[in-house]
C-alpha cells in the first residue's frame, strides 16, 4: 500500500473536542448559570475553527450530507437488496462456489478487476457476514495490482472479524494476514488501534498496543497522537506523557492540534512550564491558537497571573490576542468570580478592538449585579452600545431584578438606577417580565412613586407586554400595603376594563386590604360580586371578611359569612380559627375567643362556639403560634396578663415555641397593667430563648417607665437598647416626649424632639400633639402656637387631637378668639363624619391621654362627628367669660351637628341658667321652650334659675306658671341635684 494512501488515514481532530465541553462553565458564574443566555459551545466553536475564518462556527449538523453521501455506497444486507450489484454478485458466487475462495471462485472474481476498488471492498466486507471468507476477499484484493486497502476498508474488516461489537480480533486472523502480507498486518493493527481510541477505549487500545509491540511492529505517528488524544480524555497524564517520549525516541512529531491539547491540559494541571518544554522539544513556534489554548488551561486552573503572563509573552513572539482569547480570558476570571480582574481585561480588549459577545455580557451584568455592583453592571451597557450590541430584554431584567427581587427595599440610589434603566427600556420599546413587573412596583410603592408603580403595566403593554391577572395581583397588592388604596381600585377596575378576570387571588388581595382600613362594605360587594361570577372564594377570602366583620362587631354578618362558607364545602383551618380569636378580641369579647381556643384544644364541654367546628380536620385546628400569640394580646389589651402568662406556659409544654412577637404582647401587657417586675421576668425569659429585644420591646419599658416617672431607669433601658444596636423610632421619641412633659420637663422634652430631627427621624403628629400640650400646660401658650405652625410648615398636618388640646389651652387662658379660629380652621379640614374614621384619627394617642380630653366616653357614645366636645368646650368657655352672644351662635352650630348633640341637656340647662342669670330671660325662655319641644327636660337647676330671673324681671305671672307646669311634670328629679340647688 502506498504511503499517501496511509496519510489520508490521518485521525481527524475534531472527536478531541469532546475533552473540552467542561469549558462551557465560563459562561456561567460560579453556582448560579443563566440558562438560555449563553450557548455551550460558544468558546470551544471558536477556538477549533480556523483562523483564517474568523466568524464561521461549524457543528455536527453541519456535515449530515457526507455522512449520507458515503452511506449511499455502504450496503448492509445483501438479501435486503441495498448493497451495490456488484458487491451482491460477488457475496453470492463465493457462498455458491464454497470453495473458501479457491480457484472456481477466483475465476469469477477476474471479471472485477477493472472495477475494483475501495469502495467495492468495504461493501462486500460489511455484508458478507463470513469473517473466513471476508478476510480470503480481503488478502485476494489486496494482491490486485493497481488496488490499496484504504483506511475505511481497514475498519470494515475489523468489524467483521470482531463481530461488530469491539470485541478481541482472534489471533488466527491475524496470523493468516501475516502470512499473506506482514506489511498488511501492521497497518490493520494501527488502525484498530486508532479504531479503540476513536470510542474512548483506552483500556483496550493499550491492550492492542501492547500486541502490535509483541507482533514486531510499531506505531505509527498518527497511531500516536491518537493514543495521545484518548489517554489525555481519561486524564491519565503519566501514560500520554510515556507515549509522547516514545513518539520522541522514535523521531515522531505530534500534530499541532494534539500538541495544543496537550499544553493545555498540562496548563490545566498547573503544570505550564512543562508545557513550555514540550513545545520546545517538538521543535515548533507556538501560534495565537496555542497560546489561547494554554490561557485556557490557565483560567481553569485559577492561575490568572500566570494567563496575564502567558498573553504578554505572545506580544513578546509577534504573536497578538484575538478576540477568542480575550474572551476565554474575561470568561475565565469571571466563572471563578475575579470580577476586579474583569474590568481589567474587558477595557484592554475593548482598547484593542475585541469585543465580549452579547452572551457574555450578559453573563457580567449577572455577575456583578450578583456581587452587589450594580453601578458598574449599570456602565456595562454603555460599553455594550460602544461594542455595536445594544442592550436588550435579557440584560435589563437581570439588573432591575436584582436590585428589585430580594425582600428588602433597595436604597434610593439602587432604584434611582432601575428607574434609569426602567426609562431606557420604555424608549427602547423593551418589556419587563411579569415577576420584575410586580417587584419593582413593590419597591417603587416601598419609596412612596405611587403614581409610577400605578403606570407601570400600562406602560410595559405599550411595549408588547402581555399582562395576566398575577401581574395585576402583585401590582394591586403593592399599592394596598402602602395604603394606596384608590390608587389599587383604579389597577383593578383598569384590569376589568381590558378584559382580564380577575382570579381569587385578586378578589382576596382587595377584600383582604379594604377590610383592613375599614371599608368592609365595599369588600363586601366584591364579595358578592365574585360569588355572583362563579369566582368560589377560598379559605383567605373568607377568613378576611369575617375577621373585618368580628373586629367591627357585626358577629351576625361574620356568622352569615361563615355559614356560607361551610355550604360551599370550604373547611376552617388554623388560620381561620386565629382570625376568629384575634376578631373577637378586638371587638371587645375575650370570653368567645377564649371559648374558640379551648375547642380548638379539643375541650369538648365548651359548646357555646359550636357553630365554628361543625366541619372542621382535626389536623387543621392545633393552635400555632399565631394563634398563641393573637390570644395573649388580646388578654393583655383587657389587662387579663395573669391568664396571657398562662397561654405562655400553656405553649411551652405542647411544644409550640413563642416568637418574638408573643414575648412583645406579654411585655407591653404587664407595662400597661403597671406590673414592670413581671414585665422583666418575660424579657429576662426571652433573653435566655435567644430572641433579641427590638425597638417594640424596648418601647413598652420605656413608656411604663415614663408614666411611673421613674426617668433614671428609663434612661438605662435606652442606653441598654442603644448598646444593643436598636435604634429608637418614633413612638419611642414620641413616648419620651410625652413622658419628660408630664413632669414637666417642656425644655428637655422640646431639646429632645429637635434630636429626633437630627437623627432622621421626623417628629409625626403625635410627637407635636404631645409636645403643644407640654408646652400649654405649662403656661407656655405662644410656644405651642409657634410649634402648632412649625409643624404645618413641615408638612405634618394636624388632625382632631391636636386641635382639641390647643383649643383647651387657649380657652383655659381666656384667649377665646383664637380657639374659635382653631375651631373654624378645624371644621374647614373636612374631618370624617364617622365613628370608624374617628378612631383611625386617635390611633396612636395613648388611652390615658384620650381619658384627659374626656374623648373615650364620647367616642363610645357618639357615631358622629367629633367636633361635639370641642363645642362643648367653647360654649362653656364663652359663657363663663359673659360673651353669651357668642356662646348663643356655637350652640346653634352645636345643635346640626347630630341628634344627640340637639338635644344635649348639659348644654341647654347651662345656657339657660347663664342667660336668667345675666337677665336675658326671653332668650333663656326660647331655649327652655326649644328643648321640651324636642322631649327633653333641662335640669331642675336651671329651671329654678329661669324662674328667679322671671322674678327678677317682675315677670311674676310667667314664673307661677312655669312653677305650675313644673309640678305637674311626671318626673323624679334627682335629690342630689335639689339639695345642690337648695344650697
């Protein structure tokens, strides 16, 4: 056989990029890949293509036409007709013949000479199914002058006489080609040698190494690299290394393919300077692709300086980066996270004119946005643009997700810089996903951009995005936890509008929030509204109504609601029964949540909460946590603590750790019954449980300890809390601002507010209420005036509470004028007309406080505007002060108010006896008539003053009949009020 026969049997390179598909990683950051962005085979595909074609990638699809092409001349089975003519006619007369190739058959086999060739053979080798009398046809062809076995012929036999499954050739096949032909042998060893390496079998590659040697013969040089190749896949290092020293010995050069395989595998081991030997021994200059192949093994083995090392010894031998080697390199800094190392080599290679590809841009936004760096993961879209890529879909949502996905609201430059890139990508026509649509609503309603987070679906479907009901649930859900709550209707009614339904979740995010500030009547027409639908509510539905329904009072409603619930087949579970107990705790009947907590213990002689256990799993209702702990507040809000530090104990020993929060409610319970010493057993008992005290914690003590006026340990407590990191909110500030107050200590409390300030945390409308009341009660009038305007000026408006107290001071000083200008400015801020709203305006006062402006009593007996007390306050101030003109005019505006306060008998009897007594008997007279004919009486008192001022007036006749129509009143006066007015 000739040589250039045999050197077209040279093993291809390409199988050897198998060995290298772990490279794929620099795509990658460490443990967190972005599946989709980048492709596998991005950097391998560009390193083994040729340098001379810079840009083209080839695949294995890339050559299914060769494949097919040689398949059209390979036959299988000869009874299936597919084989060549030929090769069938020649299979047929050698069985027919069975003269194992004698000279009947040999005879027959002259007539093809002339047609003899390769591809002849290999077909009649593949489908004679007869090792013998293949390896006969095999020896016969190879004796027929002008015909050489190529290196496909060499493989046909082989899987003949090896059965096609890589099993052992028998030695008695190879001792009759020897016979025949020796030189024959030798080629068919180092081709089945080749043959094992092709499959990855090294083991028995070595093994038919070890029987070439034994038989004479050596292996060939490309016998060799392909040794080399498969021993450097199955990382036997020692055995690539001996064979190399053979192929020296024998005069043997590797390819450069194989060569640049193998330094970089020695580069991957850290073994460069062997690497750099072994390109001197072979004798060869090493090009930009050998060069990139061993910073490859470099970056692998995190050996970053030496890589730097290596690119600058290719400048040093005329030999320049391309952009596949920068690129392995900023990919190799960035799998093992060297993203200081990155910048680096991004600007170098950008400085020469190589440019990251998409992907792997991408993958350095992902990675340095994972790192915290967004500000540079920022200015990597300018150097995208600079680079021709233009930033798309994939790199924008990778930034605004990251500083938008995580729990914690960013910082305000964080969102300044997603708002930045959010305005990019509206210009851009660019869409967010559906899961940073809602997260960056979340956080623009966490900065308080309402109006931003409201336009943020509209503005994205501008730009193809298709929004579905769990966009609008996140987007509505944002903006009700910031109190948004017009803002969320108008999303939800928006939502109907482009004709997308609202699922469940929807329904229970908007009923769930809008029973929560109280508009449970609106909650309850979604209610109806989904049911009306065929939108079934679930258990959360359900359990938000009712709880709104409990906390209201209105047990019938929630009852109602609750039946319904059972009647759709929707059991309670824990949550429902937590619901239960903290709603009838918050209406006021700890007994029934008691009552509830008790069945849901399994206490079966408990029936008056029957109703709620009809349906129930006995696996859904073991108290948890929660439910603990909503009980233990509700008992220390009616100063039940003894019972509450029982269910404390009651959770110990059925396993049911308390949390933080249940130790709060016991804490501040005790506070508020004034017992601090079981206040610091609970605190001390936490402590020991590992629970830190927070700012809550803290908060209780310290206003306890303010009210008791015990200022030394409040103190204490606060250098404890500031010891331990936690710094004071407002509630605290406010409490200690209150609490310097009451002993009157206005100027520290004052230099203590303007601290708060300074510190960053803004004093809110009960700090100032406090402060102007302070500041009063000290005869410091113009002072709570002056911070009265301050704190309009900051924009904390001030609501009912503050007016009430300024309004008392300045009539408690005679400053008449000015409260009833308070009073108009207050009527004129339009306060709520309702008890609901009357409480949220409290909220946040403490109840003591409440009890000095005698606010507790009327808010209890009034579903009506709060501005009756304060009324009260300046009829009595003007009357007191002789300006009973004045006091005529406000008890007329008193009197529209509501119908109790028409025919509020206090208020009548004084402005009776005011008037006789200053001889305006008419006016007096009108007032009397006025309220019998409402049905109301005034007090004995100021009918006896009416009559003394008829007297007085002479009016004798007027007076005996008022006296007459006094006695014939069918009523009980009050002896205490007749001896008050005897005396």
């Amino acid at each position: 056989m000739n040589k250039r026969v045999l050197k077209s049997a040279v093993f291809s390179p390409a199988p050897f990029l198998r060995s290298f598909k772990s490279f794929h990683r620099f795509f990658a950051t460490a443990n967190d890949t972005l599946e989709g962005l980048v492709a596998d085979q991005h950097i391998s595909s560009a390193i083994d293509a040729p340098q001379s074609s810079p840009s083209q990638h080839f695949s294995a699809q890339d050559f299914v036409f060769l494949r097919e092409s040689f398949s059209d001349a390979k036959v299988a089975d000869p009874e299936s007709g597919k084989c060549s003519t030929d090769a069938f006619s020649i299979i047929n007369a050698m069985k027919n013949y069975n003269d194992g190739l004698g000279e009947e058959s040999q005879k027959f086999l002259r007539k093809f000479r002339e047609k003899l060739d390769a591809n002849l053979v290999d077909d009649v080798l593949r489908n004679v199914q007869i090792p013998e009398l293949g390896l006969k046809f095999f020896m016969w062809a190879g004796r027929q002058i002008g015909y050489s076995h190529s290196v496909a012929v060499y493989d046909a036999l082989l899987e003949l006489l090896g059965g096609g499954k890589n099993d052992k050739v028998n030695d008695s096949f190879l001792s009759l080609i020897k016979k025949d032909d020796s030189e024959v042998l030798g080629r068919l060893l180092n081709v089945l040698i080749r043959k094992c390496c092709r499959t990855g079998m090294w083991n028995l590659a070595l093994e038919e190494l070890g029987r070439l040697k034994d038989l004479g013969y050596k292996p060939s040089r490309v016998t060799y690299n392909a040794l080399i190749r498969v021993f450097l896949e199955a990382y036997k290092l020692d055995t690539a290394l001996l064979l190399h020293r053979e192929m020296i010995n024998l005069g043997f050069k590797m390819d450069m393919h194989i060569l640049s395989c193998f330094v970089h595998f020695l580069c991957k081991v850290g073994k460069w300077r062997d690497a750099l030997n072994m390109i001197e021994k072979e004798g060869v200059k090493p090009d930009t692709f050998m060069y990139t192949k061993m910073i490859m093994g470099l970056c692998e083995a995190s050996l970053f300086e030496e890589a730097m090392e290596f690119l600058n010894r290719m400048r040093v031998d005329s030999c320049y980066p391309n952009v596949v080697t920068y690129r392995i390199l900023l990919c190799g800094c960035l799998n093992k996270g060297k993203l200081g190392r990155c910048k680096r080599i991004l600007s170098m290679m950008i400085a020469e004119g190589c440019y990251p590809s998409p992907k792997i841009f991408c993958s350095l936004v992902h990675a340095y946005c994972k790192s915290g760096d967004h500000s540079y993961a920022y200015k990597l879209f300018k150097k995208m643009v600079d680079c021709g890529c233009k930033p798309g879909y994939v790199v924008y949502n990778i930034l605004i997700g990251s500083i938008c996905g995580n729990e914690e609201f960013p910082s305000q430059d964080m969102l300044e810089l997603a708002e930045k890139a959010y305005d990019e990508m509206l210009d851009a026509g660019i869409a967010l996903n559906r899961v940073n649509v809602g997260n960056f609503a979340r956080c623009l309603c966490g900065a308080e951009k309402y109006e931003k987070a409201y336009n943020i679906i509209r503005e994205m479907a501008g730009n193809g995005f298709i929004p579905e009901a769990g966009t609008y649930n996140k987007v509505i859900g944002s903006l009700c936890d910031a109190s948004k709550i017009d803002k969320a209707l108008l999303l939800f009614r928006e939502m109907k509008k482009n004709g997308i339904v609202p699922n469940v979740y929807t329904y229970s995010i908007m009923i769930d929030r809008f029973c929560k500030v109280g508009l449970i009547q609106q909650a309850r027409c979604w209610f109806d509204e989904m049911m009306r639908d065929g939108c079934t509510p679930n258990v959360v539905t359900y359990t938000a109504i009712i709880h709104a329904y409990l906390k209201a009072r209105k047990i019938s409603d929630a009852n109602e609601v609750f039946e319904m619930m059972l009647a759709q087949g929707c059991p309670p579970n824990v949550v429902m029964f937590t619901a239960l107990i903290d709603g009838y705790s918050k209406a006021g009947d700890i007994d029934k949540a008691c009552m509830i907590y008790e069945k849901m213990r399994g206490n079966v002689d408990v029936h008056d909460v029957d109703i709620y256990f009809r349906i129930c799993d006995d696996g859904n209702k073991e108290p948890n946590v929660v439910t603990y702990g909503a009980l233990v507040d509700g008992l220390c809000k009616v100063h039940r603590v003894k019972e509450a530090r029982n269910i404390l104990d009651a959770m110990s020993s059925s396993g049911c750790e308390p949390n933080h929060i249940v130790y709060d409610a016991l804490i501040d319970g005790f506070c508020k019954a004034g017992k601090l010493d079981e206040a610091q057993e609970v605190f001390a008992k936490m402590s020991e449980c590992g629970y830190i005290p927070n700012v809550y914690t803290y908060s209780s003590l310290i206003d306890r300890l303010f009210k008791d006026k015990r200022l030394d340990l409040a103190l204490k407590v606060l250098a404890k809390m500031l010891e331990n990191s936690c710094a004071p909110n407002v509630i605290i500030y406010t409490e200690m601002v209150d609490g310097l107050c009451k002993v009157g200590k206005t100027d520290e409390a004052y230099r203590l507010m303007v601290m708060m300030e300074e510190k960053g945390c803004n004093p809110n409308v009960v700090t100032y209420t406090a402060m102007i009341d302070g500041f009063g009660k000290t005869g410091k009038l113009d002072k709570s005036r002056e911070l009265f305007q301050e704190m309009i000026t900051k924009g904390c408006a001030p609501n009912y509470i503050t007016y009430r107290v300024l309004i008392n001071h300045c009539c408690s000083v005679g400053r008449l004028d000015e409260a009833y200008h308070l009073l108009e400015e207050m009527k004129q801020t339009y306060w709520p007309h309702h008890l609901t709203n009357y409480h949220k305006v409290v909220e946040g006062f403490s109840k003591e406080f409440l009890l000095s402006l005698q606010l507790v009593d009327e808010m209890g007996k009034n579903d009506s505007a709060p501005l009756i007390p304060v009324y009260k306050v300046l009829i009595d101030s003007f009357q007191k002060a002789g300006r009973l003109e004045m006091a005529l005019q406000l008890h007329k505006e008193f009197s529209s108010l509501s119908p109790s306060s028409s025919t509020d008998k206090k208020v009548y009897s004084s402005l009776i006896a005011s008037l006789s007594a200053s001889h305006k008997v008419d006016k007096a007279f009108e007032l009397y008539a006025d309220i019998i004919e409402k049905g109301e009486v005034p007090e004995f008192g100021s009918i006896v003053e009416l009559i003394k001022g008829l007297i007085k007036d002479n009016r004798w006749e007027d007076a005996l009949i008022l006296s007459e129509s006094v006695c014939h009143m069918d009523i009980q006066w009050s002896s205490n009020e007749n001896m008050k007015k005897e005396g």
